[in-house]
C-alpha cells in the first residue's frame, strides 16, 4: 500500500507540473479617434479675451461646443480604452510569467 501511495504521489505531482496554460491575449491597443483634433475657436470669438465681449450669434457658440463636448467624449472613450488595454496587457504578463514558472518546474528535476 505505501508503495502504491508513493507512486500515485509521484505521478500526480509529475502530472500537475507537466501541464501549463499558455496564454494569449486576443486585445490590442486602441487606435486613436479619425477626428482627433481639437476645434478651432471661431473667428467671432477673436476678440473676447481683450474686450470681454464677441460677436458670435448664439448658433456659433452652440456648434462650438458641441464640438467641444464631441471632443472631449472621443478623447476620454480613447483614454478608458487605453486603460481596459493596459489592464489586459498587466493580467497577460503575469499570466506569461506564472506559465514561465510552470514550465521551470516541469523541466527541473
């Protein structure tokens, strides 16, 4: 019985170090938004930081920032994706690193 129980010992530990997960990673990174640059300031508004006053119709304004909200949406959408990836890309390196061990202890005698 004590030589069955050191066997089964045997291969099972052999067998639990033998076989490791590979992993992947199917991610990749984001690519930044086509429209990635930031709206211009309109013309009717040149002169407000000298006069405190301009003359844009209200229609201007609102286009104005609305593109500047679109802006800011597109850029913080960018940045959160990058974040999921770079989470992704953390949990797949320590991944690797935990198969890089199971491996070492497959091989090691």
């Amino acid at each position: 019985m004590k030589l069955f129980s050191g066997l089964m010992i045997l291969l099972f530990s052999a067998s639990a170090q033998a076989f490791c997960f590979q992993p992947t990673m199917y991610e990749s990174e984001p690519s930044p938004p086509l429209s990635f640059s930031k709206p211009s300031v309109p013309f009717c508004f040149s002169g407000y930081e000298f006069s405190g006053t301009h003359t844009c119709e209200s229609w201007e304004l609102q286009n104005y920032f609305d593109e500047l909200e679109a802006y800011v949406d597109e850029l913080r959408d960018y940045s959160e994706k990058a974040w999921e990836f770079a989470e992704a890309a953390s949990v797949f390196a320590s991944e690797v690193t935990d198969y890089a061990n199971c491996e070492i202890e497959a091989v090691s005698p």
